[in-house]
C-alpha cells in the first residue's frame, strides 16, 4: 500500500470517485426509472475501485506478492457467483441473497481473523484500533455469515420454517453473549490468537441460534438486518486495512441497510425485537395437519373452477391478491393470462400488493413484473384497501397471513395490528389455495371461513391455467 | 488519536448520514432490488481480501485472504447480476392495450 506520494494521491482520488459513483448508484436505486442505471453505476463504481486496488499491487515500489493467487481467487469467485445469480430463479431470489451475503461476512470474518494473526505475529502488541475493529469485524461478519446460511436453510425449505424457540436455547443465546463478552475482554487485554480462535467459533455459533428461532415469514427483515450488519462488518475491515473505499462503503450499505430493516418492520407493524425475540410462528397450527379435509370442523364453502370462471367473467371489477404461494408454483404468467382474458371481457382488473407478500417486500412486483404485468395494473395497500368495498371479486392467489382479518381485531393473534389487505370488504372472495395450512405465521386464517369466501382448492399455476382455458371454451 | 484514524471516523460519521439520507424514500416495489443492490455493494470486501492476500507472509494468513477474496467476489459479481436481472424486468414494456 506505501506507493510514492502522486501515486498514492492518484488511487486516493480514484477511490472516492467510486465512493460518489456508489452513493449515485443507490439514490438512483430508489427510483424505479433510473433503478437499473443506479445498480450500473455502482458496478462502475465498483470497477474503479477493482482497477485501483489492484493497480497499487502492480504499482513500483509496491513491496507486495501473491499477484498470480489474487488473480486466480477473483477469478473463481466471479466465475461461481456470475453462473449462479444468472441460473437461479427469480421466485428463489430471497435466498439467493441471503447467500450472497452470507459470502460477504465470511470474508470480512477471515480478514479480520487475518489481520488480527498478522498484528499479533509481527511481534508487538497490536495496536487499539486494530484490535477493536478485528474482533468487530469477526463477530458481526461470523453471525452474518451463519445467521444468511440458516435463513437460506430456511427459505430453501432445508432447515424448518418454524421458529424454533425452547428455554434451553434462550439460556444458550444469554451464555454465548457473556462469552462472547469475556472473549473480548481477555483479547483487548491482551490475550493473543487463542481466544481469538474462540472468538470466531462462538460468534459463529451464536449467528446460527439468533436466527434458528425466527419464523420463516420474518426472513425478509433477518436478510436485510445482517445484510446491513455485512456492511458494518467491511466498514470495520476499512478501519484495519486504513481503506476509505472499504469504509464509505460497509458503512453506506450499514446504514441504508438499517433504514431498510426498520421500513420492512414498520410494513408489519412489529418492532425489530419483536421480530428477532418474540418467536412468531412457532406454535402449533391451529387447524389439523391441513389438507382440504383437515378443518371439518369449521364449515367452509368449496367452488370449482366452471363456477369460479363464470362469476369472474360476469363481474366489473376483480382485484387479484398475490402472495408467496403465487411464486412457489411459478403462476404469475398464467395468472397475467387470466387478468389479459378478463380484461378482453371488459372487467376491470388490479393487483393489490402488500408490502411484505412473498419473502421480500417488493418480492411480488417482481414476478409479476417478470410475467409483463403493466405497472399500472399494481397497488400499494394504501393505494387499494378502500377499492375492496366496491370491488365484486378479490381473487386471493397463494396470499395467507396478509389477508387475514384477525390482525385488524384479534389482540390475540400474533400478526394483531399488521396493516393487511381489507380483502373481506369485497362483495366475493375466491381463494386460489392448495390447503387449509396456516401460512407462515402458523396462525389459522378466519377469511376462509367468510361466508362470501369460496375455496378453490389446487395448486395455483394449474387452478389458474383452468380457469383460462375454461373461458377460453365459454368464449 | 492518529491523524489517519480522525480522517476514518470523520468518513464513517458521514458516510453513515448519507446512507440513511440517499434512501429515505424509496417506494417499497424496490425494497428488494434496494437489498440486492447493497448487498452488492459491500461486495467491495473482495478488495479487503486481495490487500490481505498481498501483505499475507505466512501460508495460514495466506489461505485465509484466498478464501476471502473467493466469498468476496461471489458476493461482488453475484450481487450485481442478480440485481441487474430483477430490475431488468423493471422496465416498461409496451403493453396491448384494449
């Protein structure tokens, strides 16, 4: 990094060019007509800092080696993330980034880790500030990195949904902390590599059991909030490697990130500690295993899809309510191709979106921006929910917890004070569904037994593939 | 305090503002481009681990800024060709109207 002074000046200078660029690129990124453009000029950005960096390994002078190895990594890491963000599926792209940045905290862990060790090989005692910053870096980027794996466990359907919550692991969480705590005061006294080793291992640990008891409908927010606690992670990098880019930076993406987690959470109307602690989801379903026979108990009413049809194209007005069970069957292209056939009857057709259907918010704008569904079509909740008492038929696909009208009465439930979609004001409801399973939140939905709801029991794609060629046939 | 660390904290202080500033209003259909798009962003960690891997004078600091650099470039490339698909599907096509 010691190059000669107008050298030095120069990669400084090109640093913060690419420290605009990213500040550029992410006020761009919260406008949807210049959002991709500000995603291109991060990446510009980005290649300015690439080009910088390593051109001060290259510079004279530069007493630096491993050319041939830094080459070779970034190569591979390319190669595998370029190939697989192009090949995963846009209804898989929650997880995709939960691995993403997964990634990014492991690496700001093994360079604190590094960093660290090579302070302390030098013989001398490492000064405060790198000490301080390694072991922020390790710990925040460890539980990054373990915590994304298990919400990508979790949204993969490999780790189970539920919040897994019991008193061992709540005592388990409390011991971690205090070592955690003890650990880094035996370091900054000067304690040396092994309980920096310990460091990671319990911070490593400790990702996994904060997230292992959050329920899977709360995996947007977790995403976001350790994907500002990544960027904090490389800000703290930044401090050890006496880097601006890597600072501006991790800290940008720190705080954006955490305005974001706060945004999402506001969209529930739950507290972040609430979504972290309270354990939503983890009781048991309050119907039976599911299945359209489960709930016997309760009356509901069936329509098949000849019906469903034929109210639909006799109607004015549909509005179509899109959830997560919309993107796992991958029918928001059969769905575009109901609402172009209702549209050609002249019934007027919408979209409702609520702020957190699907995984992410924003999840459901993008498949069914991805399915060529004109934007015009697509309503925020604040947009729409006084729509619904004029509206004759709210055709809910795959929607669960965010039409349910418990959170406007029930003090009880856990999703009570939610901002939902007043989806029971229509004059009909049809609820595209596979079963009577509760959705993520694990809490039975009192919309199904409305006696204006009619159950339309089938995967979505399919359901929604019959209803088209049945008007197609009545046409 | 070293002159080199006041001028640090000065940049973390701002940069922090200006995070929470430039994306105050961003409407919520691009809540997640916005989470892919930082997410991409820290990806610059990569850097970190190449001044790591250059430094690296043992083969165990060596192997660990190797690794670094590989998870970093995954989150780097991977991250903006994710956000570049979704927001890709962003723009306006013409649609048939009635």
């Amino acid at each position: 990094m010691e190059s000669t002074g107008a050298l030095s000046t120069l990669f400084h200078l090109s640093y913060l060019v690419s420290a605009i660029l990213f500040i550029v690129g992410l006020k761009f990124l919260s406008s949807p007509a210049k959002a991709r453009r500000g995603n291109q000029l991060a990446a510009l950005g980005m290649t300015v800092a690439g080009i910088t960096t390593l051109a001060s390994l290259w510079a004279p002078g530069a007493q630096l080696h491993n050319h041939g190895l830094i080459l070779i990594a970034i190569a591979i890491g390319a190669v595998l993330g370029t190939w697989g963000a192009r090949r995963v599926r846009m209804t898989d792209m929650p997880q995709m980034v939960a691995w993403l940045n997964g990634c990014g905290g492991v690496a700001a862990a093994l360079i604190s880790t590094a960093e660290f060790l090579q302070a302390s090989a030098r013989g001398h005692t490492p000064d405060a500030t790198t000490v301080a910053s390694t072991m922020f870096g390790t710990i925040i980027g460890s539980i990054s990195f373990t915590g994304s794996l298990v919400a990508f466990g979790k949204l993969q359907g490999i780790i189970s949904e539920r919040a897994i919550t019991s008193t061992f692991q709540k005592i388990l969480n409390g011991v971690l902390f205090v070592a955690i705590l003890a650990l880094v005061s035996a370091i900054a006294l000067g304690g040396g590599a092994p309980p920096f080793y310990a460091l990671l291992g319990v911070s490593l640990v400790f990702g996994v059991l904060m997230v292992i008891p959050i329920g899977g409908a709360d995996m947007p927010v977790v995403i976001s909030l350790l994907n500002s606690f990544t960027g904090l992670a490389v800000a703290a990098t930044g401090f050890v490697l006496a880097n601006n880019a890597l600072i501006i930076s991790g800290t940008l993406v720190g705080a954006s990130g955490t305005l974001l987690t706060m945004l999402m959470c506001k969209a529930m109307n739950r507290p972040l500690t609430n979504v972290l602690f309270a354990g939503v989801g983890g009781g048991a379903p309050a119907t039976g295993g599911g299945g359209p026979g489960a709930a016997a108990a309760k009356p509901i009413r069936d329509i098949g899809v000849e019906d469903a049809a034929v109210l639909l194209s006799n109607v004015q007005s549909v509005i179509i309510v899109p959830g997560y069970g919309m993107a796992v069957a991958q029918a928001q292209h059969a769905a575009r191709e109901l609402a172009d056939m209702l549209a050609k009857r002249g019934v007027a057709v919408k979209y409702a979106i609520h702020p957190v259907a699907g995984r992410m918010p924003g999840h459901m704008n993008v498949l069914l921006a991805e399915a060529n569904v004109p934007y015009d079509q697509l309503f925020d909740l604040e947009q729409i929910n006084a729509d619904f008492e004029h509206n004759d038929v709210a055709l809910v696909v795959g929607a669960n917890d965010v039409v349910n009208p418990a959170a406007r009465h029930d003090k009880q439930s856990p999703i009570y004070g939610m901002p939902i979609l007043d989806v029971d004001r229509s004059r009909h409801i049809i609820i595209i569904k596979r079963s009577l399973k509760p959705g993520f939140a694990g809490i039975d939905n009192e919309l199904y037994y409305d006696p204006k709801t009619m159950m339309l029991f089938g995967d979505a794609k399919a359901v929604l593939s019959k209803l088209v060629e049945e008007m197609k046939r009545a046409a | 305090m070293s002159p080199t660390l006041l001028a640090e904290i000065y940049v973390f202080a701002l940069a922090v503002f200006v995070g929470f500033e430039v994306i105050s209003k961003v409407p919520v259909v691009l809540h997640t481009p916005l989470m892919s798009g930082t997410n991409a962003i820290h990806g610059i960690v990569m850097l970190g681990g190449v001044l790591v891997l250059a430094t690296a004078d043992s083969s165990l600091l060596a192997a660990l800024g190797f690794l670094a650099v590989v998870f970093g470039a995954m989150n780097l490339f991977g991250g903006f060709v994710v956000t570049d698909r979704m927001l890709e599907m962003f723009k306006k096509k013409p649609h048939v109207k009635r």
